[in-house]
C-alpha cells in the first residue's frame, strides 16, 4: 500500500534526480 508520504518521497527523490541529471549533463558539456 502506497501511502501520500511515500509518493511524496518518490516525487521528490525523482525532481532531484532529474534536476541533479540536467546539472550533470551541463557541466558535462562545459567540461568536455
């Protein structure tokens, strides 16, 4: 059973993930 606070955690864990994907993919692209 999926409670509101773990779909919270999931939706946060994944904004962060992403938001963590495109910081990665910036800094890949100045850095080389």
């Amino acid at each position: 059973m999926i409670t509101l606070e773990t779909k919270t955690f999931f939706a946060i864990c994944y904004s962060q993930a992403i938001l963590g994907g495109i910081a990665g993919y910036m800094l890949g692209g100045i850095f080389g």
